[in-house]
C-alpha cells in the first residue's frame, strides 16, 4: 500500500475527482481527513468508503477553504485526531463563470481567485507549520490542462489555477530544505459526474446524445478516451507517496496524452 498508516488530508469532496481521491487514498492505506463546504458530501463519501468495504479512519470537517481560520480549525482538528499530517491533497476549485473574456464577469474570477489560488494557499499554509516541525510532508496541487492548452470562455478559471501553478513551483524551491515535496497534477478531461452532467447538457443544445460531442473530444486524446477520474486520481496518490519522494516541483500532465509538453 502506498499510503499505509499515513495521514492524507484531502478537500474538495465531492462527486467526481474529489472523491475518488479519498477513496484511492484510502485503498492505499491511508488515516483520512477531508473537508467540504457541506457536511452532507463528506457523509456520502464515507458511505462509499464503507460500501467498498474500506475501514479506515475517517475524520470529517466541514469547511470553507476562502475561511483562513477554518482551514486551521481543519489542521487543528486532524492533529488532535491523528497527532501528524502526512499529506494535504488540495482538490477543491470554483469554475468562476465560463464566459468568453471580452464578455467576463471578473466578479466570477474573483470567486475562482478566492478558492483555487488563496484557498488552496490557506489549507497549504495551515499545515506547513506541522510539517516543519516533523521535517517531512507531501502536498499535491490539483491543477488543470486548461493553463498548457488554453480552452474558449475558461480564462478566468486558468487564470487563477496558473497563478497556482506559479505559487506551487515556489513553494518547492522554498520547502525543499525542510524536507517537504510540492507538485502538481494537471488534469484534463475525467469522466465522472461533473464531466457527464457537462455533456448532457452540451446534448440538450445539440443532438441529444452525449456520444457525438465525447467522441469529438477523444479525437483528440492519443490513448482513445477520456480517462476515468478514478484514474486520474491515481496520479495524484503517486504524488502523494513515497513513491515520489525524490520529486519537488513537478508538473504531471493526466490528460491521456491531448497535451503532450516538448
């Protein structure tokens, strides 16, 4: 197991990449502790955790990442129950509004801003003092082939995740010294909820099946399909272990090959 007995803190639970990647974490081993901003999407994660037969622990904390003190209430409370923090999994993210940029609501980008830059900055923040402390930790950014392959009314949803990408490159240079990895995941289309639900409603403008319009994007993917976000999330738990422990600052491209960096 690749996560055996530590302590994998995860946010942004939810239908799609968020709870597949508690689930994978917890395959591998891991104690959990995982935040959303309703409790009600951390009670049916645990449910699915126990349905696939998975007896981990579980600590559930309902939290708003833009909050800076409930991101330390989150840290505080998964020291308390489990005395360390391994690993933060930074998964929670706002689309913003996807409009064409010479028609942008920038209130929109600035809601994307508060969650995927400062967010994300807040819960890293809070758990970067524990692990100092213990000279050891892994945090994994979730990020998005929108920043390398630029996508039409998504600009200020990249925007704000290449300010991250930007904050996380610095954070492993600065970091490194205290023993304590930072790297990105870049993931492009996952078939799960979110991505279904977008299609369906693509299919509700066109013809009324989501195959023509997934066919037309896995035209595009070398490997043939959109992956499973299940899969993708695999990527992520690499990063996260010690698999990795000789990787800082990277930036892993889960795309099924549509973006292919040269």
């Amino acid at each position: 197991m690749l996560l055996k007995d530590k302590v994998v803190m995860v946010s942004g639970i939810g239908p799609g990449l968020g709870k597949e990647l508690a689930l994978e974490a917890a395959r591998q081993g891991a104690r959990l502790a995982v935040c959303a901003r309703k409790a009600s999407k951390l009670d049916d994660c645990e449910s699915e955790l126990r349905a696939a037969g998975l007896d981990n622990p579980v600590l559930k904390v309902a939290t708003d990442i833009t909050a800076p003190a409930q991101c330390q209430d989150f840290v505080a409370a998964t020291l308390a129950a489990y005395g360390c923090i391994d690993c933060l999994i930074n998964s929670a993210y706002s689309p913003g509004v996807f409009t064409p940029i010479d028609r942008a609501d920038l209130d929109g980008w600035r809601r994307a801003m508060e969650v995927n830059l400062f967010g994300s900055m807040n819960l890293t923040l809070a758990v970067v003092p524990g692990m100092k402390e213990r000279r050891q930790g892994a945090i994994v950014m979730i990020n998005t082939m929108v920043t390398r392959k630029p996508r039409a009314t998504q600009g200020g949803y990249a925007a704000s995740k290449a300010a991250l990408a930007s904050a996380t490159a610095h954070l492993a240079l600065e970091l490194g010294p205290h023993n304590i990895r930072v790297n990105s995941a870049f993931m492009g289309w996952m078939w799960g909820p979110p991505v279904q639900s977008y299609f369906e409603q693509m299919a509700k403008r066109g013809s009324g099946s989501i195959h023509g319009p997934r066919a037309e994007i896995e035209k595009t993917i070398p490997l043939g399909a959109i992956p499973d976000d299940a899969d993708c999330a695999k990527a992520a738990i690499f990063l996260a272990s010690d698999y990795a422990r000789a990787i800082t600052g990277a930036a892993l491209d889960v795309n099924g090959g549509e973006y292919l960096p040269h």
